[in-house]
C-alpha cells in the first residue's frame, strides 16, 4: 500500500505504507486512510511529528535489510513530510492523505 499526503502549499508526498501510518500515529492521527488535518490542526501535528522523530534520534538504527539496502532513520524518511506541514502551516492550508 501507498500513502499520498496532499496539500495545496507543497507538492504530493508519497510513502510506504507502514512508513505513513507509523508518522500518522507519531502526529496524533489515527492511522485511518484517507484522512485529513484542518489547517488549524496542522501546527499541532508538525509539532508531535517533530518531537517524535527527536525522541526517535536518541535510539540506534535498526539493522540493514541487507547490503544492497542499507537503513534508513524515520527521521530521513520523514523528511519529505516535515516540509509539507511546513508549507502547509505557512500557508495555513489543510493536508490530506490517501
């Protein structure tokens, strides 16, 4: 499965799955699809997601799948959606996903 964040502030963010829904649930969401965050609730969100990954820093990677595909911190694969929120708070714009 893939999850595709939306908002009219950034362009389309599209993820993994269990990647999406384990952010969701870092922002406070439940991990419902489609979903979506008034623009009033983004600020919120864009924090929870941030202290998680913060907090997320503090612990060791997990363990490389394999040489070919090395890990990858949640706070790399977040990313592209940190600066969504972002737009989307300076633009006071809804975000959605499906």
């Amino acid at each position: 499965m893939l999850v595709t964040f939306t908002t009219d502030a950034y362009a389309d963010i599209t993820m993994f799955g269990d990647v999406a829904l384990s952010m969701l649930r870092m922002m406070g969401h439940s991990a419902t699809v489609p979903g979506a965050i008034r623009a009033e609730d983004v600020p919120e969100a864009l924090n929870r997601l941030t202290a998680a990954i913060n907090a997320e820093r503090s612990s060791p990677l997990p363990a490389a799948r394999s040489e070919d595909e090395p890990a990858v911190s949640i706070a790399h694969r977040a990313m592209p959606l940190l600066n969504l929120l972002a737009a989307a708070v300076k633009e006071k714009s809804y975000v959605t996903w499906k």
